[in-house]
C-alpha cells in the first residue's frame, strides 16, 4: 500500500455526513473504505463502513444500489469477523455474529431483482462470496451452487473457480469412499488449473490469493496420478435407464442436483445418477444390531420417493383419468385441482420430514437425551426448547458438517434468515404447516399473468401459492433434504474418527448383503 492510500483513507475517515453524498458517490466511497480498512488493517474504517452503509440504506436506493451495498456491508462484516477470532476460533466458533451478518447481506444482495440492474462481474462476485460463506459455515452441499452461477456469468472469473476447487479439495477430505475422494480430488485439480490459466481474471484478489491456489493444486497433484484419471476416468457413458420417462427423469435429477450422490454436486455426469450415499462405517454395541442403518435405509427410500413424486407431477401436465370425475365446482379464482398438483404437495411434505428425522438419528447417535416428544430440527441444537444457548456437545465440537447442519437449520429457525432468502426458499414452514394442518390452495395458471391478477374475492381460510411456485419451492426442500442427509453421512465419519482417537477396545466388522426389490406377498 502506497501513502497516496492512507492519505485517502483518512480522507474518507473525515467524512462528516456520507447520506448528504450523492448516493452513487457514497456507494462507490462505501466500496474504497472497505476495501481500504481492510487492506490497511484499520477497524476504525471498517466500523464507520458499517454506520455508512446503515446512513444510506432507504426505500430510495434501485434494487441494484441496494444490492450493490449489501455486497459492501458484507465484505465490512467479512473483515470484522476476520479480525475478531484466532485462526482456532475463526474455523471452529458454531455462533459467529459477524458470519451471519454477513450471510444475511449476501443473500439480500442477491435477490433477483437486484442483480438484474448489475453488470456480470457484479453478480459474479455476490455469488462467489456468498458461496464461500456458506461454505465456511459448513454448508459445503450448497455452496457449489452459488460458484457455479458465479462461473456461468463469468467463465473466466478466478476467484469463483479457485475457491470452489479449495472446497472441492476439503469435500474429499470429508469424505470417507476412497473412490469418490478421487475424483473430488481430480476436479478440484481441474478447477484450480482453468483459475491459474493465463486468461483467468483474478481482478482484484486478496494478496497471496493466487500463491495460496498454487501451492493447493501442486498438493493435490502429490495425492492423486492426475495423468492416469485424465486418461482413465470416466464420468459419461454409463447410460439413465431403459425407458424414456426413466432417462428423462434421471437427467432432470442429475440437472438439479438431486441424486443422493456426492458425485452429484460435481456436475450432472452420469455416473452420479445413483442414489450411492450410504453411512459411513461406526461403532455401536454388539447386541444393538443395524438399527441406524435401518433407519439411514427409511430416510433414502423416502427421499427417492418424494423425489420421483415431484418430477411426475412436475412433467404430468395433462390431466389423469383420475381427476376427470373429480365433480369439484369451480371457485372462479383458477384453483388447482389435479393428481400432478397432489404429488408435488406429497414431495414437499415427506421432504420436508426428512428434517427431523434427520434431528430424531442424531439425538441417538449422539446420545443427547432429548425426550423424543420434544426432538426436532429447529430445537435438537438448543439446551431448551425456545432456548438460544447451544449445546455444550455442539459448541466444543470441530466437526464442520455437523456445524453445516446447524447453519442449514437457522433457515427455519431465525426470522433473520427466512426473510432474507431467495423466493423459492421463503416460507417453507408455514407451507409445511398449512399442507399438514390448514388449507393450501394452489392456483394453476400462467406464471406470466399470475401475479398481476387481483383475487377475485378473498379465500379467508387459506394460504394461496401459485403451482409454479410451489413446484419451485418443493425443489428447494427436497435440495435442503438432500443437503442435510450428506452433512449427517459426513458428520457422522468425523465423530467416528474423533471416537476412534479415544477407543481402547476393538471393533467387529459387519457386513450386511445388497437388499433388492421384489414383488409384494
């Protein structure tokens, strides 16, 4: 940093009044003093950026300028926090308030309206950091999405696949099927290289960024024959299925990452159409028998099945003979009245289950004691139910998918975080809630003219959703579904790992043949 830096850092630390600038001006004085503080290691500056960014927030701003100061205000969070914690306590605090302000910031920043007004590299840079966040909470399933979009607005755009080859590298390391590790292993090694190219865009990286991805790649090059898997690997050509509908329905899984497969969240490759996830190896009493595998088996077949669900009544677009002798008189509101339409109420429901089951396996795996009456996703983490104070298990735990789980949790259990998602993901809870207890009504009509239609008179019992958008946001729950299966399959290895430093007796293998479907009795 030269002196003409600091001589504009103070500079914009005199500023007396920055909601009196120009809002363009202000954002771009925001941008530098951020930028600037945090270069210069000066929380001074970094905490006046966010009193700016809290000045000029206002129903004023376009929704790219409020997009755009979000990005800033969560960039300031991202130094604060950095500043805060030791390197141990950066990567292993479960309650970080400058990560979920940050986190917040980046999800506001990209809502779609806003990012419609920005320019590519703009939208790539809010995608990229939002994916790193998400991927330091632990959310590493769903951070992939986030570079990818990053990577589709600009191909060449360093950072996004740098970052997503670090947390493809820490994917394998997480893993426990050596097969698999390798191929994390090998397009991780893929992704660094397009990033270190010659034409690759690294704009303005952090200083070392660059050496540090360097130095990943020539690692990762010690733990795998990347020549051979050039050569050898095989990712395509395994074929979807015999039938149409089965070779359609297994592509629209693999295009939304839906296949119980960590493979999956690599790309759309055949050889991730399989639902492969299975638990890893653990210790359990000898006179206990295969009971969480039973269980793990329930969960997957449930999940397949809500899968298959969705896509029927997704792809089912003509009416079944079912529905022609319904005898249902018309509301005159376009009601939604149809087998397809039930399906995908179907899947969401049992995806939506998933979750506390997923908190019902870890109360006994863990051992945490919770009255089974009381046990579920939102509370498994709190000391009370209604309590915000953590679990002495869970606070002292380095265990990042198990932390993962709990970050994807805070979705449905802060206000904060449910407001702050992206359409498809809002309100999942009270869908949930009125599909289970009260009255949904789905209206089917054309997305394109749904929204600017007044109601023809106001159905007072239900909560109305329109089939695209509950089709869309079943998709999301059955993505969140997916994402909390792996990070428990994950979880569950490194508490067995961290068990196994601590075991002083032996271990029995137990190997259990293939189950294969048959016909009913």
């Amino acid at each position: 940093m030269t002196q003409d830096h600091k001589a504009y850092l103070n500079k914009l630390l005199a500023t007396k009044d920055i909601a009196a600038i120009p809002i363009e001006e202000a954002l771009q004085r925001t941008a530098l003093l951020v930028d600037l503080s945090s270069q210069l290691d000066c929380p001074e500056g970094t905490e006046l950026a966010l009193r700016w960014c809290d000045s000029i927030q206002g129903d004023f701003l376009t929704p790219g300028q409020r997009s755009l100061l979000e990005f800033y205000r969560a960039n300031a969070w991202d130094d604060a926090r950095k500043r805060k914690y030791d390197a141990e306590n950066y990567a292993w605090a479960w309650e970080q308030p400058e990560l979920r302000s940050q986190l917040l910031s980046l999800r506001r920043a990209a809502q779609a309206e806003g990012l419609a007004e920005l320019q590519p590299i703009e939208r790539a840079q809010i995608f990229t950091n939002l994916g790193n966040q998400l991927n330091s909470a632990g959310r590493l399933v769903e951070a992939g999405e986030y570079w990818t979009r990053a990577i589709n607005e600009h191909p060449k755009f360093a950072m996004a696949l740098a970052n997503r080859g670090y947390a493809w590298y820490n994917y394998a390391r997480a893993h426990y099927d050596s097969g698999h590790q390798s191929v994390f292993l090998y397009r991780a090694h893929q992704t660094l290289s397009a990033a270190l190219a010659r034409e690759a865009d690294w704009g303005s990286a952090p200083d070392g960024a660059r050496d540090f991805f360097v130095d990943l790649r020539a690692r990762i090059a010690k733990m795998i024959d990347v020549k051979r898997l050039a050569t050898d690997l095989k990712l395509d050509g395994y074929g979807l299925g015999r039938s149409r509908k089965e070779r359609d329905y297994r592509r629209w899984a693999l295009d939304h990452i839906l296949f119980l497969n960590p493979l999956n969240d690599l790309g759309n490759n055949d050889i991730a159409s399989t639902d492969a996830l299975s638990l890893p190896s653990y210790r359990t009493p000898l006179d206990d028998g295969p009971t969480l595998i039973a269980f793990f088996n329930q969960m997957k077949q449930e999940f397949a099945s809500a899968r298959w669900l969705l896509f029927e009544g997704i792809a089912d677009d003509a009416p079944h003979f079912l529905d022609r002798d319904t005898k249902l008189p018309d509301t005159l509101d376009d009601p939604g009245y149809s087998l397809s339409i039930e399906k995908t109420k179907l899947a969401f429901r049992s995806a939506y289950s998933l979750l506390d089951k997923v908190a019902f396996f870890l109360n006994d795996y863990l051992k945490l004691g919770i009255p089974l009456p009381a046990v579920s996703f939102r509370s498994l983490w709190f000391e009370k139910r209604g309590s915000a104070t953590l679990r002495p298990v869970f606070t002292t735990a380095k265990n990042w998918p198990l932390r993962g789980l709990y970050w994807l949790a805070k979705d449905f259990v802060e206000e904060d975080f449910q407001a702050s998602t992206e359409p498809d993901a809002s309100d999942l809870a009270s869908i949930r809630n009125h599909l289970e207890h009260r009255y949904l009504k789905v209206h089917d009509r054309d997305p394109i003219y749904s929204s600017s239609l007044p109601p023809v008179y106001d159905d007072r019992l239900a909560l109305s959703v329109e089939r695209h958008e509950l089709e869309a946001k079943a998709l999301r729950i059955l993505k969140l579904a997916r994402a909390a299966l792996i990070h428990l399959c994950l979880a569950m290895h490194r508490e067995e790992q961290i068990r196994a430093k601590d075991d002083k007796g032996f271990t029995v293998p137990m190997t259990l043949p293939a189950w294969k479907p048959r016909p009913k009795f």
